[in-house]
C-alpha cells in the first residue's frame, strides 16, 4: 500500500504531503498489542484538521495512556480522491496506511454542520455503508463527537453513536466498552454502549411529529437506554490531559504553532453563542501548567510560536502574567507568543502590543454589533468607548489596519443598525486618521446570524436569502469611505441554519445532496446551493421549517434530550431579556445568573489565577 | 561561526518543499540545545540557508546547508545534536566549520549528479555511446520556457552506469544554474526518447551536488572558497 503511495500515487497529486504521514512525533503503536484500533477521521483536509486543537488532544491522551490505538485520517482533496477511485485506493490512516474498514471503531469529529457531506464521502472512499442500518458488526462503529453533535438529529441514520461532551472524560472508557463487549452482536453492543453517560445511540430512540411537523415526543424504545443524554465534562482542566509532544506537521498548516489551552468555556454569554453555552462552565488551567506544557511542546516540537487559545483567552485571569513570564522565557530564543483573538478594549490592544512584537499589521476585533441597542440585545457586554479606545491604543502604537467582525440579520435588527455598523467604522476611520502614521484601513467582515440550538437564541426567527441580500445591497449603498465591508455567504449560513435546528428528516437530504456531488461545503469554491436545493426538494422537506419560523417556548426541540447543564428555563429568560434589551454579567464577575450547570453537573466556573483582571470600563 | 553540513533526506520525505524542508530545519535546530544565532530585529529567524532546491518527489543522498552558531561547537558536536532532534529520514553525514567569508552554497555549487534507478535488460554501453556521439540532446523544457526546445547536450558532463540485484543505477553529472541548468523531469525526458521504457524507472534520487572545476567535481565540503 505504502509503496504504490509513494511511487504511483503521490506524484501526481498537488500536495502530497497531505496524505505522507511520517511527521515527526507521529505514534505508531504496536497494531497487534493494541486493544481496540480506533481511525480518527477530520472531515476536512489534512492542513485544516490538523490545526484542531480536540483531535490534538484524543490522539495523544488515547496513545499516550491507554492501551488502545488512535490513528489519523483525513478527507482527501478532490484530485486524491478521483485517483483514489481510479485507483481502488480505499482511504487509510497516515500512520499504519491501512483502511479505515481494518479499524474496529472510526471516529469522525464535527467542527462545523456542512462537514457532513465529506464525512459520508469519507465513509464511501473506505467502502464502508453510509447509512447505519446497513452495517451490522462486520464494520467497524461509526462515531461522530464535537460541538456540532449537541443538536446530532440531522446526522442520527448515518451514525452508530454519538459522543457527547468533553472527548477527554468520555473517549477512554468508551474505548474501555467497546474493548468489553467485543464479541457481540452490534445492538447488543450499542445497548451497553448507550448506558455510559454522554453516549447517544439514536437507534434506540422513537421519534413521533405533530402534523404541524415539529417534535411531538422522542422516547427509548430499549430498556437501560437514558432518556436523556448529558454532556460529558472535564471538571478540572488542569488535571486534564494535554499533548506536550504533538505531531508536527512538515507542510505548513492554518495554525502552525504550540498552542496552551489557557482555558474552556467562555461566560460572556452572548445570547447567539453556541460555544459559549455548551462548553460552559469556563475553566482555567494553572499558570504552572500552562509554562510546563509550554516547555514540553517547544523543546519536542520546535515551534517558532506559541498561540494562548481558548474562546475569549484575555478573559483569562492569568493572562498578562502569563504572557509576560512566557515573552521573557522564549523571546530570545526568537519565539514569539500570540493571542489570537482580543478583547474589545484597550488593556487587551496594550498587551498584544506589548508581546507580539512583530506583524502589526491588521488588528481584528469583534463587536459583533453596530448600535448599542443590538449589542444589548445579544449580551455582547462592549460600549462604543471601549471599542474606539482600543482602536486607538492600536493606530497610536504602529497598527494601520483594522477589521471588525459583525454580525447581520440579528433579531429585532432594523436599518439603524446596519447605518450603526456603518457609523461605528466610520468613527474607527476617524480615530485611525488622527492617530495612526500612515493610511488607515479598516474593514468590516459581515456574518449572518445563525440561531443555534441550545443557545437563548434557538426561538428565533432566521433571516431569508433575500432578507440577507437586501441587508447587504443597503449597507454597501450607505458605505462611506475608507470602510471596505465583506460578507459571509448567505446561502452557506442558511444551509447552516437548516441543520444547526435540524431533525432526523434531514438525513434523506442529505443523502440525496450527497449523491449529487456535494463535498466540501465549507469551500467556495465547492459549495453548490442549487444542488442542496434539489435534494431539498426531492426529499419533501422545506427547508425554511427549520430557519425561518420562530417557534414557542412550548415546542419541544429535537436537541432537547441532549442535557448540556444549561437550563431550557435559562436559555428562555435570556430570550425575553433579549426582547427588552437587557444585560445578564458574566458571572465570574458579577453574580452568578443561574444558567443551572453548576449545581446540576457538580462543576464550576474554575478560575485558577485570582479574579483581579476584570473587564475594563 | 558558519558550519556546513551535508545531510541526507530519505525516500519517505521526498514530497517535502524547499519551504517545508527550511521549516523543517529550522524546527530541529530550535527543539535541539545548539547555540543557533539569529537576526537582529523584530521578528528574529535563524540564520540558515540550504543549498540548491530539491525537487518535490526526490529523495537526497548529499544535500548541504549552512548554518550559523552565536558560540563555537565542534563539528561532531553539531552533527551529533542535530541527529538526536531529526525526524527519522533524515540525518546529518557530514559537518565541517567554514570561513565567514565562504560564498554561499547557492552561489559555489553549479553541478548535480542525479542516479536513476532501472529495471536493466537495455544495453547500457550503447545507450551511453548514443549520449555521447549526438550532437544534440533536444527535450521540451521543463524549466523556465516552459515547453520550448531545449538542448541538454552541453549540460551533461559524465554518466555512469552500474548493476546490482537486476537493478541498474544510471547516475548522471549535469550542469546547475546558468548557463544550462538540467532538471531531473527532462532527464527523464530524454531517457524515455532514447528507448528507457518510463515504467522501467523505479527511482529517481538527487545522488550529491558539485562545484565543478574542470574536470573535477569537488562536493561543497571539499571546496568552500
Ligand atoms: S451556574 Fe451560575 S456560576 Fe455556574 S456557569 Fe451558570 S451562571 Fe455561572
């Protein structure tokens, strides 16, 4: 296999190192010795997935501690792919090159809803059965985790098992299981599968509709089977496992660096956020352990940079004495430290200006919003003080550039808000032309508001094509100079809209959309929205249910027996208050505001570093 | 101080570009404890240059690189350290220090031998005697002038031709850089023009690199100024 790789395959493909393995630190267990062999498939190509910080951590925490084996694979880029076919080249791991169908259990992690395309053509280049009926237990389990699967419905007929949570607590002893009842039929199996806690096997579960189409009730039909699923959690992250020796890719990849975890979670609480409610409650990892990995993964990888992510790392409470002690331990060894996503203020410009000595060349920042009124709205806790302050701390110390995030299409928006995002980045311009050295840009980068399940948003109504289309003729109309504004694909973010609030009917879509060609569906340069529209069609399903209609606070939601902590009854006081333009604080600093997954997961907020780095007014 | 160093890079890394190879480079001296200088300025690098480019899809049996220490090692040392931190497939031969003001590995070599590996069954004194006597060796340029004639006649200096296992190794000295640069894809060309059936190349490795004087070709270790 390997030779016939290397001799006939690999030379005729646009980036070979794709699909070479042999990286430095790769692990390449003993195949014999290992208990269950597991394939942990990216849905993406090899450059995007290996910079996933989660799939970093399952391949060293499986290997590096457990007795079983993880191996990588990824989605071929179409020129593989059709000399795969050609060739009857079924798709392998990187590290033992043998197909996934040898693997006993294959894995597939969702980052993002439209993946689902390549996870079926992943499954078909490895002559594995797409849907999970037609497998029985000559083939391997197929696995799906990541945040995506906290709504799993739309994915429910193509998945054995659904992961549910944290992949650190629950991928170990699923493993463990798996390896226990090795032997079995495949229900039997499932069956005691399904009684780990954050494990979903939708096989088990009966799903009724009203005639109206929306859920009547989703009960199990087996008994032993959790009628509701909770989310796994890592209660102490800094006891938790992280790789100190990870696989070191050869071809430059999107995140090419050490990265530290300083923390998950974020409590901000922006009411469109589905990150910020599934992975809560925010927990830290100790200074101590962050410098100690740091060290491990430089001295074992080389790395000329060391990223501190998380979801909102300034929030972080040992953040400037980390990044100092880290700056003053690496600097001269020409290894630089980034923060890649700020905060909205002036104490977050300063510090990135003070470590990251180099590239000051755009400064992003994300107010998400143009008016004050729709930053209450949607929770996003930032004034326009602090936005220009912070633009200004960046022009008067040598950025030139400056690209805010937005987002369109929000609830209760009107055209005062899209003239506010407009006002907000003139005045930006106005800060940057009395400050900065040299000509000033500013940007503006559009998205369209997704409501997501689980998040206080998921009872809203999503805007239209049209809607989104009008939005974005009307703003470029009103753009002023010195302001470039981008948008986000609206069609890509409708489709995301379908299968973020998505049931079980969509998996015939899917299929058929499948069939038509669809892969790929996060690129441009693939997508194609008129073929989802005819898979749509011939599968009966409209797909505006999904995004366009507002449901009431009585429907009952197919992601509703996922039990992320967070409460419905939260979820919902955070809509009204919405509604009313009220604020909720975060509550590592204020009070806490009774989102329930503290006491109802025996977990908490963890601040490891003191709280005396609160949000700057 | 400026070391040079001649390495090898395996089969199983033959897919890496000059850039990836850098970085790769780049990432062991960093991850090993050697005394690497770097730039002055905002962003530092490490200051190290590699020698001509290695194709994409080639392997190396002798390819070079210099490298500068802010403190002195000895040459073992160097050699040692770094094929601690190497990732498997490839490794230091060689190190030697040479003169700061040495010219670059960029600007000395002007030669490269490059060795085919064949099914043999061909009559190789006879191939190389029909090398020898044309007066023109025409490909379709793979390099620059994409697709024009180009003429390898004078760029090929020596072959030679031995067997082992049923397996024969054609290696061949061209001439790098100006003025006639010959690349390994119209080697191969000109081989499948002059009768090599193209399934019967198993292989194709960059076999070393050569300051050419004359009749002789001296490695970049031998010849530093
Ligand atoms: S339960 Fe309270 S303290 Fe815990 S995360 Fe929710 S709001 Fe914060």
């Amino acid at each position: 296999m390997k030779e016939k790789l290397f001799k006939d395959i690999l030379p005729r493909v646009s980036k070979p190192v794709r699909y070479m393995g042999n990286e430095m630190n790769i692990i390449r267990k003993d195949w014999d010795k290992a208990k269950v062999k597991m394939a942990f498939c990216f849905p993406d190509v090899y450059e995007v997935g290996m910079s996933h910080i989660g799939g970093k951590i399952l391949y060293g925490l499986i290997n590096e501690t457990t007795d079983h084996l993880l191996e990588r694979a990824f989605a071929p880029w179409p020129d593989m792919e059709e000399l795969m076919r050609a060739e009857n080249i079924h798709l392998y791991t990187l590290e033992s090159y043998r197909p996934l169908k040898d693997f006993e259990v294959v894995g597939f992690t969702m980052q993002y809803e439209l993946a689902i395309t390549n996870i079926l053509n992943m499954l078909d280049l490895a002559g594995i059965p797409l849907w999970a009926e037609e497998r029985d237990e000559r083939y391997p389990l197929i696995v799906a985790g990541g945040p995506v699967v906290f709504n799993p419905e739309p994915y429910a007929d193509f998945i054995d098992v659904f992961l549910i949570g944290d992949g650190e607590e629950l991928l170990p002893e699923f493993l463990d299981e798996v390896y226990a009842t090795r032997g079995l039929k495949k229900e039997e199996r499932l069956l005691r599968l399904a009684k780990i806690e954050g494990v979903y096997v939708p096989a088990f579960y009966q799903v009724e509709y009203n005639p109206d189409g929306t859920l009547k009730r989703m009960y199990p039909q087996k008994p032993g089977v959790p009628e509701k699923v909770r989310k796994r959690v890592v209660k102490d992250l800094d006891k938790a496992y992280f790789p100190e020796k990870p696989v070191l890719p050869y071809m430059s990849i999107v995140h090419d660096r050490a990265v530290l975890e300083v923390m998950r979670g974020c409590q901000r609480g922006c009411r469109f956020c589905h990150a910020g409610i599934v992975y809560r409650p925010s927990r830290e990892r100790s200074i101590v352990t962050l410098k100690k990995q740091a060290e491990n993964q430089i001295k074992n990888t080389g790395y000329e940079e060391i990223s501190l992510t998380s979801l909102s790392s300034l929030d972080y409470s040992g953040i400037e004495r980390l990044a100092r002690e880290l700056v003053a331990q690496y600097g001269k060894k020409g290894i630089g430290i980034s923060l890649p996503s700020l905060r909205v203020d002036a104490f977050s410009v300063d510090l990135a200006n003070e470590i990251q000595k180099v590239r000051k060349t755009t400064l992003t920042l994300a107010p998400e919003a143009g008016s004050q009124r729709m930053r209450n709205i949607i929770n996003k806790n930032v004034t326009e003080e602090q936005l220009l302050d912070a633009v200004e701390a960046a022009f008067q110390s040598g950025w030139n550039a400056v690209k805010l995030y937005f987002m369109i299409g929000l609830p209760y928006e009107t055209e005062e808000d899209l003239d506010g995002i407009i006002e907000l980045m003139e005045k930006v311009r106005d800060v940057g032309r009395k400050y900065a050295r040299r000509a000033v840009e500013v940007r503006g980068s559009l998205s369209c508001f997704v409501p997501k399940a689980h998040t206080p948003f998921q009872w809203q109504s999503q805007a239209s094509i049209e809607e989104l289309e009008t939005k974005k003729r009307y703003m470029l109309r009103e753009k002023k100079k010195g302001i470039k504004l981008s948008f986000h694909d609206s069609q890509t973010s409708y489709l995301e809209g379908v299968f973020s609030r998505g049931n079980r009917k969509l998996s015939r879509a899917i299929y058929l959309a499948y069939q038509k060609g669809c892969k790929f569906d996060g690129w441009s340069e693939y997508f194609r929205f008129d073929l989802w529209q005819e898979a749509f069609y011939e599968a009966g399903i409209d797909p505006d249910f999904y995004t366009r209609r507002r449901p009431s606070y009585d429907e009952v939601f197919p992601w509703d027996f996922i039990d992320i902590g967070v409460t419905k009854a939260f979820l919902r006081k955070e809509n009204e208050k919405a509604a009313r333009g009220e604020l909720t604080l975060d509550c590592r600093h204020d009070k806490c505001s009774g989102c329930g997954i503290c006491p109802r997961l025996e977990v908490k907020v963890d601040i490891k570093e003191g709280r005396e780095i609160a949000p700057k007014s | 101080m400026r070391l040079r160093a001649e390495y090898r890079l395996g089969p199983d890394l033959r897919f890496l570009s000059n850039l990836e190879m850098m970085r790769l480079m780049e990432r062991a001296l960093r991850r090993s404890s050697l005394p690497y200088a770097l730039t002055e300025g905002f962003n530092p690098h490490i200051k190290l240059s590699l020698g001509t480019v290695l194709p994409v899809g080639l392997w190396g049996m002798r390819e070079y690189m210099d490298v500068e220490m802010a403190e002195n090692i000895g040459e073992e040392y160097f050699k040692e350290r770094m094929n601690e931190v190497l990732p498997e497939g490839v490794r230091i031969n060689k190190a030697r220090i040479i003169p700061e003001e040495a010219p670059s590995l960029m600007k000395i070599i002007n030669s490269a031998s490059y060795t085919f590996v064949l099914r043999s069954g061909y009559d190789w004194q006879e191939w190389q005697e029909r090398i020898w006597q044309a007066e023109r060796l025409p490909v379709k340029s793979r390099g620059k002038k994409k697709d024009a004639e180009k003429d390898l006649r004078a760029g090929i200096f020596k072959i030679e031709t031995s067997l082992e296992n049923e397996l024969a190794f054609l290696n061949i000295w061209v001439a790098t850089g100006d003025p006639v640069n010959v690349r390994y894809d119209e080697l191969h060309d000109l081989l499948t023009i002059t009768g090599i059936a193209a399934r019967d190349i198993i292989d194709v490795y960059r076999s070393g690199n050569y300051i050419k004087e004359g009749d002789f070709f001296y490695t970049p270790l031998e010849k530093v100024i």
